[in-house]
C-alpha cells in the first residue's frame, strides 16, 4: 500500500501517535499481520484500538470503507467513531463500526435474497420472542409447566450461538426430544413470519456467508483489516464469523484480556483467545500492562490474585503513580456491622472532600444489596443502584410482596391483578376483564366478586378458581405462623420459587426471593423487636408493618438522575467503570467465590477474574470487608473469610481490627451469639458445637475436607464442609461422621 510522505500527513501522524507509550505504539504500528493485543485494566485498551483505525487510514493502507470494527455494545461503537472522527477529517458514516448484531443485520439487509429473507424483515426482541415462543406452544398443545416458554427461549439461543440449528441438536429423552421439536416449529414459524430474533443474525449470516462463496469473497476481499474489541467476550460462532470474514489474507487485530473473562454464564469462550493465538500463528502477544488508573498497592493485590489462575496468557499490570495507600480490610462481627462500617466509612470520606459519586459498593451477587440498601436508608445517604433495580423495587421481590399483602388484606385489588396470573395459570385477558367488569358493576373489590361468582357456580375459568383457592390456603397456612414462615410460604406455595428454578437465568431472582426471608427475619429481630409479645400484636399486624416499611424503601432515597450518590452494582455491572474509592463486601467463601462455583476449576477460575475485575475500579483507596457470621436465607450462617484475601500478600494490607467487635451501629455485643437464639440455646450450642471453622476433617464417603461454617442449635445443627473435588456438603451433625485430621 502506498504511504503518504506529504509534510502534513507526516504532521498528522506526529499528532496521532502523539502521547503512546512504547507498548501502545507497538500495537497501532504493527504492520500487515494479524496481531492478539493483550490489554490489561486501564492500560488504554480504547485509545489504542481507534489510534490502529486511524492510523491504518491515515497512512493510505486502508480506505474508511475497507475495515470492519467490531464490539459489543452500541456505546462503545458510538465511542470508537467519535474517537476516529476527532483524530482524522473523515465521514465515518460509510464505516462498518458496530456491534455483532447491528453488523449482521447491515449485511443481511445487503443480502436478504441470498439470505432467504424478506427485504423489510423485521427483528424480533426478547420480549417478541418469547411472545412468538408462547403462542407457538399453545397452538402444539405443549404443556407450559412441564416446558416453561422462558426456558425454551434459552434453549434455543443457546443452541443459535453455538452454531446449531434444529436438525444438529442431539436429543437424549423425550424432554430434549419436545424441546428440539418447539425449536424445528419455532424456525419455520420466523421464516414465516419473515422475521429474525437477536441470535438468528449471527447465525444466518454465518450461514450465509458459509454457503455463498462469491459473497463470502466479496467481503475477504473488502475487509482487510478487521479489529475486535473486548475479544475474550466472544462466544464460539462470534469466533467462528470472524474467522469466515477474514479468511487466509487479512489480519485480524483482537484486543482483549483473558483476566477480564467474565461472561461464561452467556457464553463467552475465553478459549477463543488460545485459538486465535494458535489459528492466526500469533508470534508475538503486544501486552499492555502499564495501568493509567490505580496506584501500584491496588494492581500488586489484582496481579497476586489473577497469578492463582492457570492457563493464563500472562501479564502483569504496573503504574508510575507510585504505592499509594494500603488496600483495607475489615473483619466484621456480622453483616449488620459491616454495612455500619461502610456507612461511617462512607460519611468520614465526604466529609473529607471524596464525592459520593466517585465511591462504589460492589457485590457479588444482586441479593447481598438489600442489607446494604438499608443500612445506606437508615443513615440519609442518597445511593443509586447501577444497572439494576434496588432491593423492594425488582420484579421477583414484588411479586412475593404482593402474595404477602393479598394474605394480610385479599381485597388489594393492586396486589391481586399483580399476580392472578404470574406464573401463569391459564387466566386469559378476557376473563380478568369480565371479573373487573363485575366488581365494578357489584361496587366490591376483585377477589369479593371472584369469591362470589365461585360461591355461585358462575365463574367458567378454572384459573381464578384455583387462585381463590390459592390465596385461601395461604391465609389459613399463615395463621399463627412467624412473619419469616409467612415469607417462605409466599415464596414457595404461590409457585414463584418454582417458576423461577426454571428460568436459564433465574438463579439471581431465587437469591432475591431468599434474601426476602432474611430480610423478614431482620425486620423481626433487629428493627421492632419481638412484636408477640408487644401490647397483644400478632404477627398479622408484624405482616402488615413489614409490607410498610418495603413500600417506604422502595419508594425512597433512590437518588435522582444527576444528583450525586453513591453507586451500588454487582461486579459482574462494575466491568469498564472506574472509581476513587471502592468497597468490595462479603468476601466470605460461599459468597465470593460463590458456592456453586467451588465445585469445578473453571467455575473457581472465573470468580477470580471477577474479583480481580473488582479490585481494579479503584483508583485511590480499596476497601474488603468480609464477615464471621451472616444471616442468609433467615438463618444464620458462620463463615471463613474468602480465598482470595489470603491471595494478597500481607504488606500490601491494612487490617482495620485485629478481632471484630460490635460496632455502635450494630446492636450487638460481641460476645453474644446472633439474635435468632436465645441465651440458652447459644450455651447448648457452644457446648454441642465439636469443630471449629477451618479445622481439617476426614469423611467416610467424601474423603478429607476443611470445615467452613455450620448452623442451627443443638437438636438441629448442620455443618457445611469443603471436599475439595466433591465440593460443599452441607451434614446433619447426627450423620456427619466426622473425624479430626
């Protein structure tokens, strides 16, 4: 390709390459080859991936219109175009800069014929799907409790982005049989329709240009350089497409960081860095290691962690910006006292100048929020949770609140039309309709007409039938029972637990509904004190005051758009943001790393790429905080400290407390035991308790394990145990069969 030699393209160019590091200019410079750019936390992975683009135009190796740039998200597209416009004086409209999806659809919009596609074929969303995915099933007469419409939709894009279509899928019983069946019926439906869901782009123009080899050329031929962002968040047909677009003579240029994996639940493959590595004959890894964000304490603890993970391709991030402060650890007694340690923590930093929106609170799993919410509540501080809803506020916790008010008061006409149908009993739109229709002629509430037309014989729908008889039982089955059991029986016999253990994605909203009984549990014990035995209430009325203060929660504080607040998210949310201060909390094994993982390496390997994600949002100041016992689905729960704590070398560490001890906010003496037991049954379970946490013991069945937390009291105690490859178990101490080591 000819090179410009004009003084003013020489001067751009001075201008372009103006402020890299030696790493970086390596990268943007490389000549015509494909090349795995290894870019770490905050080493400019951005500004190297624009400059390349910019420079590859502006030295004449390539027209605008002659690469393709691809990442995930419409944002960073946006971001990467704005970049290249303010580097170089160019129309960037003709550029083929976008997402996987956005980038699909361009080309099968050019190619619909080939494609077998309308030309205004229509893309159906997840909602549309899953409305498309309903309707097929009823109209196959497909049991939608034994195959739940949510469930089929993951399957089948599970299968889309692995490349396969209905035909490919091997079924091993009659279930797998139905599901690929639904999935058969489902395509033929779309091309029907004429219409594509979100995977159906890939996959129909991986297809497409695998089948048609003058297109296919077409676009080799066009695409000489094709550049790849956030790379070790591909799947395989992700990996697969590219591939086919760039042939045996293009270079394909993939920045990423296989520290950074973190996707696996959607299927990201940060194997497809080793492939690519292997597939392009990749010589040489340009690592971008120098980090322009935190100081050298907080990347020493990232690297020490990330450096227990194997297979790696290996870097280690360093920064001029000198040490900085310790990173600093907090044991706290219990949950309670660690979030009031937060919230002082949080107060002290403000009011020394640091601005609540420049600190983050950042957890593992979207549950661990709600105690934190409400320690944030109880002491006026504006938060706002990033990338999801607060506690009160989500989908899941609303609906068990709305089963928990229809017991407490069944003529709640809100409550009721929440959840007459959900999960789903057959109540169709016309019948809800009539029923409204009748209370409205009858002055009376929906469930007093419901109750009356089932009286009288009148009601046609077994549906509502069957939710009157529903909300019944549930209001006899609460009589007399605790407001924690009232929460486990809204939870469980209105089919919300169920409904969601069948969700791909539901293990999050399971968590939640959990979290919910520990929260009835705390309300109980911690805010109001034991209400039985207070002026004659009952737990009804308990009921009632615990139904106000969620509506109270959820309906303030949440800060507005624009103000400064504190933000609150999930790690998962954290990745690509960045902040001076950042509190990672429940560092306890079981929790982070979370339990499910600790039963597989890959699993353990990716939760240490999340906290490894954690540790490097903060800039300035580091915060890990961990606790001896939590409450955690109404019981208390004794834990140990994570792993990933003992990963960090002791020097770059500030413990805040040799030994926890109740903090003011706390309402707990330390020597006490948590409020669920009383006195006595804290004696008898001291002395009934014979392992401690961490004590090495030998099983019969499981082999040799390490004790790491245990509950209940002396007539129902359980221990929880890590059997290395075995995984967590959970023995009944009668049956425990345990020995010291």
């Amino acid at each position: 390709m000819r090179i410009p030699c004009d003084n003013n393209a020489m001067e751009n160019q001075s201008t372009l390459l103006a402020d890299l590091n030696n790493k970086q200019l390596e990268a943007v410079t490389l000549p015509h080859q494909s090349a795995l750019i290894l870019a770490g936390a905050g080493s400019g992975k951005t500004r190297v991936l624009t400059a390349r683009i910019a420079w590859l135009i502006q030295t004449g190796q390539v027209s605008p219109t002659g690469l393709l740039a691809v990442t995930f998200t419409n944002k960073a597209a946006k971001e990467m175009l704005t970049r290249i416009t303010a580097s170089l004086p160019i129309n960037t409209r003709g550029m083929w800069v976008g997402t996987f999806h956005g980038l699909c659809n361009r080309l099968l919009r050019a190619h619909h014929r080939e494609a077998d596609l309308p030309a205004s074929f229509q893309i159906l969303d997840i909602a549309d799907q899953l409305s498309v995915i309903k309707r097929l099933m009823k109209l196959m007469n497909v049991d939608d409790e034994k195959f739940p419409p949510k469930q089929v939709q993951n399957f089948i894009n599970g299968c889309k982005d692995e490349g396969l279509r209905a035909n490919k899928v091997e079924a091993y019983d009659a279930h797998s049989q139905k599901m690929r069946e639904i999935f058969e019926e489902y395509d033929k439906q779309c091309q029907r329709d004429g219409v594509a869901d979100f995977a159906e782009l890939l996959l129909r123009c991986y297809e497409l240009l695998e089948r048609d080899a003058n297109i296919r050329q077409h676009y080799q031929s066009r695409f000489k350089y094709i550049l790849v962002d956030e790379f070790q968040d591909t799947n395989r047909l992700q990996y697969l497409w590219l591939k086919l677009l760039a042939g045996a003579d293009n270079c394909m240029f993939a920045v990423g960081d296989d520290d950074q994996s973190i996707y696996g639940f959607r299927g990201a493959r940060v194997g497809n860095m080793r492939d690519f590595e292997k597939d392009y004959a990749i010589q040489h890894i340009v690592k971008l290691e120098e980090n322009y964000r935190s100081h050298s304490n907080i990347l020493d603890a990232a690297n020490a962690i990330i450096s227990h993970n194997t297979n790696r391709l290996g870097k280690n991030l360093w920064t001029s910006a000198g040490a900085g402060e310790p990173v600093r650890v907090y044991d706290a007694y219990n949950d309670n006292d660690e979030a009031q340690f937060i919230v002082d923590e949080i107060k002290m930093l403000h009011c020394e100048g640091t601005s609540l929106g420049e600190i983050a609170l950042l957890y593992r799993s979207n549950a661990q929020s709600r105690i934190l919410e409400h320690a944030l509540f109880s002491a006026n501080l504006p938060y706002r949770v990033y990338g999801g809803l607060r506690f009160f506020e989500r989908a899941e916790i609303k609906h068990a609140l709305a089963y928990m008010r229809l017991i407490a008061n069944a003529n709640d006409d809100t409550a009721l039309l929440r959840v007459i149908n959900f999960p789903a009993r057959g109540i169709g739109a016309r019948s809800l309709e009539q029923l409204q229709e009748t209370a409205r002629a009858a002055d009376c509430s929906i469930w007093q007409a419901a109750i009356n037309k089932v009286g009288n014989g009148k009601l046609g729908a077994k549906g509502i039938e069957g939710f009157v008889a529903l909300i019944r039982q549930m209001v006899d089955q609460a009589y007399g029972i605790s407001l924690a059991e009232m929460t486990e029986l809204a939870t469980s016999l209105s089919g919300l637990m169920a409904h969601y253990e069948n969700d791909k994605e539901g293990e999050d909203r399971i968590e939640n509904l959990k979290e919910l009984v520990t929260a009835a549990v705390s309300f109980t014990n911690q805010d109001f004190g034991n209400h039985n035995n207070v002026d004659g209430e009952t737990e009804q009325d308990l009921l009632t005051q615990f139904l106000s203060h969620a509506s109270l929660e959820a309906g303030e504080h949440q800060a507005d758009v624009g103000k400064e607040a504190l933000q609150l998210m999930t790690v998962h949310a954290s990745k690509g943001l960045e902040f001076k201060v950042v509190f990672i909390s429940g560092l306890e094994e079981g929790l982070c790393p979370h339990e499910q993982s600790l039963y597989e390496t890959q699993g353990l390997e990716e939760e240490r790429r999340l906290m490894y994600v954690a540790v490097t949002r903060a800039r300035q100041r580091l915060y890990l905080s961990h606790a001896q016992s939590r409450m955690l689905h109404g019981k208390v729960r004794y834990g140990i400290p994570s792993r990933f704590l003992e990963e960090i070398p002791v020097g770059l560490l500030k413990h805040l407390n040799s030994k926890p001890v109740a903090r003011s906010g706390s309402g707990r003496d330390f020597n006490a035991m948590p409020a669920m037991m009383s006195a006595q049954q804290s004696a008898t379970q001291k002395n009934a308790m014979p392992w401690k946490i961490g004590q090495q013991v030998a099983h019969a069945k499981f082999g040799n394990g390490v004790v790491v937390s245990y509950e209940g009291n002396a007539s129902d105690m359980r221990v929880q145990v890590n059997f290395g490859h075995q995984g967590l178990k959970w023995l009944a101490m009668e049956f425990a069969k345990l020995s010291p080591i």
